[in-house]
C-alpha cells in the first residue's frame, strides 16, 4: 500500500491543476449546447486536454466522422510514445489487464512523474498516481459545466493556462539537477519554436509537430547522454 499512497502524493499536484483547466472545458462544452452529464462522461472518458477541446471544437462546426477520428488520432498518438516508455519501467509482475488500465490514465502530467520515477513502477503506484488527477479532471467539468453563468469569459480563458504552468512545475526541479534533462528541454522548446514560427513547416498538424519534437529531442539526448546499463548482483 506504500506504493499506492505515494502515488497519491505525486498524483495531487496533478489532481488540482486539472480542476482548474477541466473547468474551463466544462464552461466550454456546455455553452456550446452539451449537457452537464455528457460533458462530464467525455472528461471521465477521455482525460486529455487537447484532444477534448478540439474534439467538442469540430462537433459543434458539425465536422464530418472521418474528420474529428483523424483530428485526435494525431493529437492523441503522442500518448503511445508515452505508454511504451513507461511500459519499459514497469515491474514485470504488472500484468496485461493493469497495463490497460495504466494506459487509460496516461497523460502528459503523469507521464512526466513517471518516468522521473528512479526505481521500477508498480500497478499500485500507477493506480494512485491517476485516480487523483482522473477525479480532479472529471469534478472540474462538472463544477465548470455547473458554473458557466457565473464566471466571466476572461478569468475563465485564464484557468487554461495552469495545465501548462504545472507541467513546467513538475520538469524545472529535475531541470536544475540534471544537465541532460535541461538540455533535453531546451533542444524540445527549440524545435517547437521552429514549428511555430518556420513558414510552410508551422502549417503541419499539432499532432505531428508534438509527435516529431518529442522524437528528436529524446534521440539526440539518447545518443548524446546514453544511459549506463545497471549491473545486476546476486542471485
């Protein structure tokens, strides 16, 4: 149970940032004609940011079916990166049917808490490490949906940006400690101003320009900072 709670510990953090942008999304949903309940259920559902707001953004311009499965198929793929990196640390005594329900809670949040993680990851604390962010995400919809008359446009737009703030919060302490780390940062923020800024490149998708940074920056840091094979003693 230790394992469990400790995953409780990292997974708060995470827990109250997603109260406060999944609130915003509830105001969203519902404004733009979904009900309370169905907002509720895609946030329980899906627990990605991105791939929600652009998925109920092309619902309501009454995009087409093929349109919204390719649109979060390419924003969502970089959850696969995601999930077979951290499937290389967890413990082999994770069985199939955990690492499903592992992979339903993956984020960007908790897959960055994971990975920091310096010992092998047990199903115990992967399942607190998601329940606390999956309760704060899916609450802060309703609370948003409920509340959407209340709060005005720009103090709502404001809660958006603390999805970013946290995940800066969670890399900067292992930036300051680890050389590769911050210049993995660095070569990643790099790429993406590339992609912003570069004319005819900035046209490529987000999911794309996710999925390639993502790539690029951790081959070069593969290649350039190798990490040593730990030598096993004893039986």
């Amino acid at each position: 149970m230790n394992d469990f709670y400790n995953g409780l510990k990292k997974g708060l953090p995470i827990a109250l940032g997603y109260l406060t942008v999944s609130f915003s999304f509830g105001v969203m949903a519902t404004n733009g004609g979904l009900s309370i309940l169905m907002s509720t259920i895609i946030s329980a559902t899906n627990l990605t940011s991105l791939g929600q707001y652009a998925a109920v953004k092309l619902m309501f311009k009454t995009a087409s079916y093929i349109e919204i499965f390719l649109t979060i198929l390419l924003i969502n793929l970089r959850y696969s990166l995601m999930s077979i990196s951290i499937s290389l640390k967890l413990d082999n005594k994770v069985k199939w049917w955990q690492r499903l329900i592992i992979a339903y809670g993956v984020t960007d949040e908790i897959y960055a808490v994971s990975v920091l993680k310096k010992d092998k990851i047990s199903f115990k604390f992967m399942l607190g490490l998601i329940l606390l962010p999956l309760i704060g995400w899916t609450l802060g919809t309703l609370l948003g949906g409920i509340s959407k008359d209340i709060m005005s446009d720009r103090l709502l737009e404001a809660f958006g940006i603390s999805l970013y703030a946290m995940f800066i919060a969670i890399m900067i302490p292992d930036a300051k400690k680890s050389l590769p780390v911050f210049i993995t940062i660095l070569i990643a923020s790099g790429i993406s101003c590339i992609f912003y800024y570069v004319p005819y490149i900035k046209e490529i998708s987000l999911g794309f320009k996710i999925i390639i940074t993502s790539i690029l920056a951790a081959l070069f840091s593969a290649l350039v900072f190798p990490k040593k094979e730990e030598k096993e003693y004893g039986v």
